[in-house]
C-alpha cells in the first residue's frame, strides 16, 4: 500500500518527517534490549571493526537523537527482524510525540491512529487500554506478586474460566474473581466503558484522566471506532499508561501498535514523555488487494516475420501516445509466457492496428 497518503496526514498535524540508516551501533540495542519486540538482532562489523545492527526498532534511534525537548515526528521505514524462525524486513509507517505528554498529545495520537485506520479501511477499530489501570486495581486488592502476574496472563487472552480456577483454589476471593471478571470481559465504546467503571473509586484519576481524553476524540470527530478494553495487557513492561491497538477485519489481526513508553526516555536520561504508534504496511499488502482490475489495456500479439516488428512498434506507440499501457508478445510464445497479464483487449496485431485506425 502506497504510503504517502499516511505522510500527508502527519504532515497536516505538524509532524515532520524522520529519516535513518540501515544500520546503527549495536550497543543501542544491546543497552535497551528490554524495549524491543525481539532479543534476536542481526549484527556485523563495520569495516573499521564497529559493530553495527541491522535496525529492528524506528522508536530507539528517535529518542536517541532526541535532545530531551519537545519533538513530533514521522517515518517510513523498513525494520529487520526474527518472525516465524526467519529474518524478515518489515515495512513500518508510524508517529512518535515526545516532550511533556497531556491528554490532548494522547488523543492527538490516537486521533491520527484512527484516521491511518480509516486509509485502509472505514471498518476499523481501535481498542484502548490504561497500562496503570488493572496495576492499581491488583494492588488494591493486595494480590501476591505471583497471583498478580497469572492474573494479567489471563486477561491478555481473557481467559475467564483461569479466573474461577484460581477463585476455586483460594488465591483470589469471589469478589475479586467478580469484579476481575468484568473488567476482563469489558469491551465498550470509550464513553460507555467510562461509565461501567465510574463505580471502582481506586481508578478514579485514570476515569478522569481517560474523559479528558475521550472529550477530545470527540472534538476530532473519531470517537465512534474507539472502544476501551482492558485485556490489552501486553508489554506492560514497555508502556506505562495508555495502549492502544487497532485492526480492520480484512486481517485477521492487528497491524497497528502503540502507547505511552516513558520509561525510555527517562532511561535514557530525559526529563520527556513520549507516545507513538507503527502501522504494519506488509500485511496491508497480503491481505487486501489494492491492485487495478487489470494489468495493462491492450495485450498484443505479433507474429515476427517480415514487416510486423516495424508495423508493432506503430501501434505500440500510438496506443501509449494516448495513455493506454501495452504488453507485446511475440506468437510463438503466447503458451510459455511466466505470467500472463489481465488485458482489457487481448488482440492480433492486425486486431490492434484496426484499432488504432478508429482512434
């Protein structure tokens, strides 16, 4: 899928565009290995005997050269990373905010996250998630960290009936294991999923927090595809507040990711917050097809033998004088052809030349 039409949003909301190397210093993702998707990176030495990475992550080398102030910015790139027991290059298009990080920077976000959505398909939804949200309601219920831990593995695949095994053998009680259960099965639209959970005092600053945010999804018009959801558990030890992920249903999973990741910066030793997002554009292009209902206009055979090759290269250049696209193939290999274009017409050279003659 052509990506510029994702550059033309970011650009519209004032993020420039951020441009890298193939390559950077392993020692970026040797020091922030607890941040990338995959501890399997592809090294080699540089001629001066530098080791260097193929880059497997856009978002490190973005705060790397972040001078701990304020910055917006976009990309497209290709990331190179383990997938299915094999390296893969993986073309990514995607928006990083850094510097002081409030609600309206977080519906930015996801604002621009919809509406890159809404580029591939106007069936999209875009879940949303508080990473500190289900860490203050285990730790107000005082749960071991062990039982903790079981519990997030749990939501991740809303597995409800782990829950009643655990309440089962006493290491949550049944009201926990009620109140666990419906935050586990909630999927609401944002507004509504605020309201079902007014009732927990103990996030009372993360459903202020989250109506500030959703006052101003509605102020940009892409509320209606949002919905909250509090499974969204994963990489909990990468994002800190809010996660989002968002899926179209010609795929059959999420091709864009997302959150607020302030532990890197502070990491890295700035006073910044940071949240962004990448889209998955590799499987745009496997699952849904954006190619035209045909190859060319006019596919053309011609025999080779005395004055066709001339009279071929006429009719090849009147029809393309006039925008027509044309695929030329000699008869005798009209049976062996690799791959045989969709043709509009698929004609004679004595076919095409009477053609040309209406023109």
């Amino acid at each position: 899928m052509n990506s510029q039409k994702f550059n033309d949003l970011y650009r519209a909301y004032g993020y420039r565009k951020f441009k890298m190397s193939k390559f950077e210093p392993y020692d970026l993702y040797s020091d922030y290995r607890d941040f990338l998707t995959s501890s399997q990176i592809i090294t080699f030495s540089d001629l001066d005997g530098t080791l260097l990475a193929l880059k497997p992550d856009v978002t490190l080398s973005i705060m790397k050269n972040n001078n701990g102030g304020e910055e917006k910015v976009y990309y497209n790139e290709n990331v190179y990373r383990a997938k299915n027991h094999h390296y893969r290059e993986i073309q990514q298009v995607g928006v990083e905010c850094v510097g002081e990080i409030d609600a309206y920077c977080e519906a930015e976000i996801l604002m621009l996250a919809a509406r890159s959505l809404s580029l591939i398909s106007g069936r999209y939804v875009l879940r949303v998630s508080d990473a500190g949200f289900l860490q203050k309601f285990l730790t107000a219920m005082r749960l071991p960290k062990k039982t903790a831990d079981q519990v997030l593995g749990l939501f991740s695949t809303r597995n409800g009936a782990g829950l009643e095994k655990l309440r089962a053998e006493g290491s949550i009680s049944d009201a926990a294991a009620q109140q666990l259960r419906e935050m586990m099965d909630l999927f609401l639209p944002m507004e509504q999923g605020i309201d079902a959970i007014r009732r927990y005092d103990i996030i009372g600053d993360t459903v202020r927090h989250l109506e500030e945010v959703a006052e101003t999804l509605k102020a940009f018009d892409v509320i209606d595809n949002i919905y909250l959801d509090f499974s969204l558990v994963n990489s909990m030890d990468y994002y800190n507040k809010i996660i989002f992920q968002g899926a179209v249903p010609e795929i059959p999973y999420e091709i864009l990711f997302g959150g607020r990741y302030d532990r890197l910066p502070q990491n890295m030793g700035k006073n910044v917050g940071a949240i962004g997002f990448a889209v998955y554009m590799d499987e745009i292009d496997n699952y849904i097809s954006h190619r035209k209902k045909f190859d060319v206009d006019y596919l053309i055979f011609y025999s080779g033998e005395g004055d066709t090759i001339a009279r071929m290269a006429s009719v090849s250049a009147r029809l393309t004088a006039e925008g027509l696209s044309v695929r030329t193939v000699r008869e005798n290999l009209r049976d062996a052809m690799q791959q045989k274009p969709r043709a509009k017409y698929e004609l004679s050279l004595e076919e095409a030349e009477a053609e040309v003659a209406k023109l």
